[in-house]
C-alpha cells in the first residue's frame, strides 16, 4: 500500500481564499434586474468557468449530474443538490471543517 501523500495545509487555506473570492464574483441573480432565465444562464455559464479554472488549477474533480454536483480537490469531497455553486460553497465549508480538526488535534 502507497503511503498517504501528506496535507498541504496552505494549499488548501490558498484554494479557499481563491474559491470563496471567485464564488462572490458571479454574476448575481436578482428578481429586480430583468430576465432571471437570462440571469440563470449568465450565471450558470460563469459557474461553469469557475469550474474549468479549479479544474486546471487545482486537479479538481468535478460531476454535474441531474440530481447533484460533485466536487473533490486536495482529498475533500463535497456535493450540493442546487448547482454548482452551492457544490462549491459546501467544499468551503468542508475544507473549513478539515482545517480546524487537523489544526486543532496539532495543538
């Protein structure tokens, strides 16, 4: 058996800070601006490249199903029923989540 590559810990605290950044840069979807199916798809489409980019930058892998999307980068997984987007934000909250377990058992 192949021994566990170790965490990079700021690897991960690095995608979190790009992710969270670029999650609040799509376009938004409001009621009061017009076309929202024209809105969905603008938004859709820039959800779409934010996962290119993870992909190319990070190895991300990500599955967009009917029923749910996927995402797995720096061995955590994550999923969201409500489109890539919501995928993306509960990876955050994961790798949240790793990084305190593992910088609280170091202390």
């Amino acid at each position: 058996m192949m021994p566990k590559k170790p965490i990079d810990l700021q690897s991960i605290r690095d995608t979190v800070a790009d992710l969270r950044a670029r999650l609040d840069a799509l376009p938004a979807i409001s009621s009061d601006a017009g076309d929202l199916a024209d809105q969905h798809r603008q938004h859709r489409a820039a959800a779409e490249l934010l996962a290119d980019h993870l992909r190319t930058a990070y190895g991300a892998r990500i599955a967009d199903k009917a029923w749910t999307n996927t995402i797995r980068m720096h061995g955590i997984n994550s999923s969201g029923t409500a489109g890539l987007q919501q995928a993306f934000r509960n990876w955050i909250a994961a790798a949240e989540r790793k990084l305190a377990t593992i910088e609280g058992s170091s202390r």
